[in-house]
C-alpha cells in the first residue's frame, strides 16, 4: 500500500486497518501480516525508535478540562487497551480519562458503539456528549452516534475532510479546540 492509503486508516484498530489495506487477502494472510505489524511496532517503541509526543498545549489542556466540574473526560480509540495505558502512562494523563473504549473493548470505528457505550457508562446523554476527533472514522462515528462532534485539523486530516465527514467544527490547534469546548458546554447550560 502507498502511503496514502495508509494513512487513511489512521484511527482504525490494526484489524481494521489490515482488512482496508488488504482486501482481497485470505484470513490466515491477514493474520500473519496483522502478528507481523504488531512485532514490528511494539519492537519500534521498546526501542524508542518511535516516540509519542503530544501536540503543543495538550497536557496543560487535559489537564484543566479535567479539573472542571461540568466536565468528563473519556477516550474512544482504535489502540488496543495495552498501547494506550502505555502512552497515557508516559503522558502523565492516566488520571485524566474517566472512563476509555479501546479496540480491545468494543465494535471499531466509524461503529458508534464505542462512543455510546461511554454515554451510558458515564450516565450522560449524547445530546450533551462531544467528541473530538482527527481522522475520517472519528467524525464518522460521532455522525453515527449523533453527537456532536469537533474536527482537529492539526492531527490525521485536513480541516476540508473533516468539514466534508460532517464535523459541527473544525479547529487548528489546542487553544482553539478549548475555546470551541467552551462554547459549545455554554450553549448547552443555555438552553
């Protein structure tokens, strides 16, 4: 696959990710490519030759979100569980997320299961859910779910893509997607 191809299952779990990138390939194919992704990407970590940053102001970000009482934090990934306590962990954000949807825990994406199952986990409607994606199957499953949802241009997409997906907002970096989430909790408390 080019590289584009591979980028647009960005935000997919590896086995979704495997049937996107190899769709004529036979089970026991794509079980052996999906083992061999797996060893070489864990073994691209242990060696740090693939590190994990956050984007500018995003811990600090994380963080005061987390601290307001009008807000809970949660996280519908295509990781697997392990990978993403693993970079949580390195972060300093493993107290930040109240509740998490991994590839390991649920349907994958663009599914809205993920993202309904925390509504009902953390006992709030999806009327008053937001979700904050980067990629085509972020948007998509917010679509899917009905939940509001806010692009972030600064990640696996373009502002145009993610506008075209059906993102209530598109925003370019972490300031703004705080502002945004401002408004949009001021809005609800207003109606």
């Amino acid at each position: 696959p080019n590289d584009d191809a591979i980028r647009s299952t960005i935000g997919l779990s590896v086995d979704e990710t495997m049937n996107c990138l190899w769709p004529t390939s036979t089970n026991l194919r794509l079980s052996e490519y999906r083992e061999l992704l797996r060893e070489l990407y864990s073994n691209q970590f242990r060696s740090r030759r693939i590190e994990s940053k956050l984007f500018p102001n995003a811990f600090d970000a994380l963080h005061s979100l987390n601290k307001r009482d009008n807000m809970i934090l949660a996280v519908a990934t295509g990781k697997s569980r392990r990978g993403l306590d693993r970079e949580t962990f390195e972060h300093g954000l493993n107290s930040v997320f109240h509740a998490v949807r991994t590839s390991s825990d649920s349907k994958p994406k663009p599914n809205p299961a993920m993202l309904l199952s925390l509504c009902e986990e953390l006992n709030v409607s999806p009327e008053q859910t937001l979700m904050i994606g980067d990629s085509v199957f972020d948007i998509k499953m917010a679509v899917a779910a009905d939940i509001k949802s806010i692009g972030v241009s600064f990640g696996a997409c373009s502002k145009e893509v993610l506008e075209v997906e059906g993102a209530s907002q598109v925003v370019d970096n972490w300031i703004e997607l705080v502002e945004e989430i401002n408004t949009t909790v001021s809005d609800w408390k207003n109606r």
